[in-house]
C-alpha cells in the first residue's frame, strides 16, 4: 500500500495553512478580485483562489514602547566609531542614502537654513527619529510646529533645568544679565543663570522704555533674584553701565550674602576704549580707520587690495566693537608691506584713486 500523499493532496494542505494570504471566492456570492482566476464545468459552482497583496507592516504600541531613544541611538553610535562591515546591499542603500540627502539638502537651500545647522546636537536624533518611523511619515504642518510642538519643547526644557535647579540649591548660582539692541533699536535684557551644571537662558525683557533708570533696574534684577530664589544666589553680573552699577550696589545694600560683579568682556572692551584716547594711539588708529574706509568704500580697489593680500581681510570683527577695532588695527600692522606693494603699483599708479585727494 502506498503510504506517500498524493501532491494534490500537499498542495491543498498548504493552501490550507496559508489562510491569511489566500481568500476563497463563490462565484455568485462575493465580488471577483482583480486578475482572479475562476474555472468552470457544466454550469457548476467551482471555486479560485486570489492571493491577497501584503499592506506594510503596521506600527502600533509595541512599536513604541521597543522603539529606542533617537538620541541614546546617537550617543552609542558615535562611542563606537565607525566600523568596517560587509553588506551586500551596500551599493542600494549608498543611493537610497544620496537620495535622502539630495532632497534634505535641497529643502535647506530652500529655506535657507545655515549650513553649519547639521552640527547642531539635535540634528543626528531627528534624522534617526524619521528613520524608526519608516515610510509614510506625515509631515509636521505650520499650526504643530508653530503650537503644540513648540509648547512640548518649552515643556522640554522646563524638564532640562530641573537639574540645573537642584544644582542652584546645592552650590549656588550667579544670575548674569547681557544688555543688547537689535535692529528695531529695542534695548533687550537676556537673563542667563550659571552654576556647576552649565550656563542656562531664562528670560529676555524689552527695557526700552527704563535701561536708564536706576530705580526700575534695581526692581527688575530684584524680581529675578527672588524668582530664582534668594538663597541660592551669589553673585549678580552685568555690564558696567551707570545705572547697572547702582543697581548693583541697592541690590548688596538689601541681601548681604549677594555681590555685584562687572563682566569681564565690558571692562575689557572700555579698556580698549580708553586705550584709544591716548593722543599717539589715538592718532594711528584715526589714520587706520581712514585706510580702511577708502578701501572698502570703492569695490574695484577693494578687489585690487584682495589680490595683493592673498585674500586676507582689514577687518576682523570681535564680539565687541572696540575690539573689532583693535583687531583691524593689529590686522593692518600684518599687512603693511603687501599694503605698500599696491600703493606702489603700476595697477595704482594709472587707477583714477591715485588722483583722489
């Protein structure tokens, strides 16, 4: 007796156990897929099988509770460095990779994003983040970014300067405040509070209508102490303006423990200033700044000037302006000779500039 099964017989077992890929249609009773197939014999009921096409896998939440932090999945890829490995899908996934990065490249010219925007920390765990999801991520809209997600990242930060809290208690904190006018003339204050943990930004304050005044400063830096906690400050920092300076002495009057400090950068940018107001100094440095206006007034000779320095600059700005001037200064001192060289030119000699007075 023959033991083996007929094949008939295994290929209808298997169809059997593929039940989730196969779909079993009655003529007369449910609709003809597309491209099924159904056979016929004297008007008789049969039966066709139609495969059914795979949908991508869906994500759901056991996706998210395995998937692993972006930025942890950064933090150990960069620790091991990167490692040789043999893949036979490398060339595939080199142009899946050039492709992403033509089209992220083109959206940033686009938008016009900096270039040195993809050495931000938070660059390497967003791009990891849209890599979990996979394919067919909606994209953020302008109300999300704009809202809810901006509202989820105050929150973020928030979380961030909870340890920075715990450190303020523990060593203390110096509260530091940057007086700067932007383009619309507004006189902003940027308060910062540093400890052991790190510099962290707090609030900016529009003080225009009261940077002057001694009163409403002393009241405004105040509020700050007490909102960080009297306890836990030690020191207050910030430039030497006249105003700033009483302040500061109010605010050592009313807490003993606390002490005002001038920042450093502003004392050293008057030093500079004063530096500038001996009679010699004073004028070599009006002789330098009229070299540097009539160069970089006139772009032709500012080109002429380029060739002669190997393309080095007069000006070399600073965070200060009194140290951007020094700085041209000291740059002008280095390229006196090649600077000579171009008043000496033949290029000169025959321009219409020698002819200037």
């Amino acid at each position: 007796m023959n033991m083996l099964p007929h094949f008939d017989e295994l290929a209808n077992a298997y169809e059997e156990d593929e039940e989730d890929d196969v779909e079993v249609i009655e003529r007369g009773k449910r609709p003809l897929a597309h491209g099924s197939e159904v056979s016929s014999a004297r008007g008789s009921t049969t039966f066709s099988t139609v495969s059914k096409t795979k949908k991508p896998k869906q994500k759901g939440p056991i996706d998210v509770f395995f998937t692993p932090n972006s930025d942890v999945v950064v933090q150990n890829r960069k620790a091991q460095g990167k490692q040789t490995r043999i893949d036979a899908n490398d060339p595939y996934r080199k142009e899946l990779r050039e492709r992403a990065c033509i089209r992220f490249a083109r959206w940033m010219y686009d938008a016009g994003i900096p270039f040195n925007a993809v050495n931000c920390d938070s660059f390497g765990p967003m791009i990891e983040a849209i890599g979990q999801y996979g394919l067919g991520m909606k994209l953020p809209s302008y109300h999300e970014v704009r809202v809810p997600l901006l509202k989820k990242e105050i929150e973020h930060t928030n979380n961030l300067m909870k340890a920075h809290r715990d450190d303020w208690v523990k060593y203390g904190c110096s509260i530091m405040m940057d007086g700067w006018t932007d383009k619309k003339g507004r006189t902003l204050l940027n308060f910062l509070v540093n400890c052991p943990k790190g510099t962290m930004f707090v609030e900016s304050i529009d003080a225009s209508s009261y940077s002057k005044d001694v009163e409403k400063m002393f009241q405004l830096i105040e509020k700050f102490v007490e909102r960080i906690g009297e306890a836990n400050v030690v020191q207050i920092v910030t430039d030497s303006a006249a105003a700033n300076v009483l302040a500061g002495k109010f605010l050592e009057a009313k807490f003993a423990h606390l002490y005002w400090t001038p920042c450093a950068a502003h004392c050293l940018d008057l030093m500079l200033e004063d530096i500038f107001k001996i009679p010699s100094l004073k004028r070599t440095f009006e002789r330098a700044i009229v070299v540097h206006g009539f160069i970089y007034n006139r772009p032709t000779l500012l080109n002429m000037m380029r060739r002669f320095t190997q393309m080095k600059e007069l000006i070399k700005p600073a965070k200060t302006r009194f140290a951007t001037a020094f700085l041209t200064l000291a740059r002008i001192h280095q390229q006196k000779n090649n600077l000579r060289k171009m008043f000496t030119s033949e290029e000169w000699t025959t321009s219409k500039w020698a002819k200037e007075q």
